[in-house]
C-alpha cells in the first residue's frame, strides 16, 4: 500500500491541527470569589449563627478571661469545640433558645426584605411599560431633528461628528454594510 498514511503521521497532524483547551477555558471562565461577593446585596439581612457560635461567643469571653496572654484563634476554637462537645442537652438548652429565636427575627426580616425587593422589581416594570420608547430610540429621535449625516444600515444609528466648521460622516466607518 504506496501512499497510506501511518497511524503515527495521523496523530502528529491532529496535534498540529487541534485548538488548545486553555484558550477556550479563559474566555467561557467561571467568575472568581471576588466577582461573585460583588454581587451581594448589603442590605440582605444576614444569616442568624447557629446555637454552637451563640455559645462561642460566650465561650470566648470566658476564655480570653482566663487566658489573656492567649493570641491564638485555633486554641480557643479547638477548646470551644472540645467544651460543647462535653455539654449535656440540658446545658446546650439555653443556646440553642437564642439561636431559634435569631432564626424567627432572621425569617421575618427576610420576609420584609424580600417584599421590599418584589415591590422594587415591580416598580422597575411600571416605568419600563410606561416608557412607550426605549432610551435608544429616543435618542435617534433627537438626532433626527438636525437633519445632518446619514443612518447606517446595520445599527440604526447615525453617525456623523462636526469638526470645526466641516463635518466627517463616519457611516463608512461604522461597519463594513455601510461601505459603499
């Protein structure tokens, strides 16, 4: 068989031909930590700490107390586990009360919160449909009235600039349909 190609010539040319993965991972990337607490809405009521962390912060007090030349964080968090992990159901009682009540006052304030951000979402939609026009349209309406430049076909926009007493259109530069 003259002129058949090798097994091992095939994969060297897929090689040289295929499209390296990195590239394509850059542009389709997930939005990192920081972009997404970005996103976070400060006025979002925040989330009531469970009856372990109500007890730490007891539990720290009494710690710092008794241990004031102690400036490690894990020491205390290691000996707050250790004690909860040693209380009776009966001794975790009164924590797990605080923190049923921080969750009643947490449901209620996102209750209000929520209500706040539906009749905002709400408003947002009545003057969207009260506006018959959107701010694009308006604004080729305004420049419509000085009657200079052209309308490119592709944008709807027209594009033209004054220099001095001499205007430039640039509806040629605008896209490459105008060009003609």
């Amino acid at each position: 068989m003259k002129g058949a190609k090798s097994k091992g010539d095939t994969k060297k040319a897929d090689t040289r031909l295929s499209v390296k993965k990195g590239g394509a991972a850059k542009a389709g990337k997930k939005p990192t930590k920081k972009e997404k607490a970005a996103a976070k809405d400060p006025n979002k009521p925040k989330r009531p700490a469970s009856a372990f962390f109500v007890f730490m912060e007891e539990f720290r007090k009494q710690y710092k107390e008794k241990h004031p030349n102690n400036k490690s964080v894990s020491v205390v968090g290691k000996a707050g586990g250790d004690k909860w992990k040693s209380l009776t159901e009966e001794e975790k009682a009164p924590y797990v009360a605080k923190a049923e009540k921080r969750k009643s006052e947490y449901e209620k304030n996102m209750k209000a919160y929520n209500k706040r951000q539906a009749e905002g979402a709400k408003a947002a939609e009545d003057e969207e449909e009260e506006s018959e026009k959107s701010q694009s349209e308006v604004n080729d309406d305004e420049d419509d009235e000085d009657g200079s430049g052209e309308v490119c076909f592709v944008f709807g926009i027209k594009q033209s600039i004054t220099i001095l007493p001499l205007e430039f259109s640039l509806l040629n530069d605008c896209c490459f349909s105008c060009v003609g």
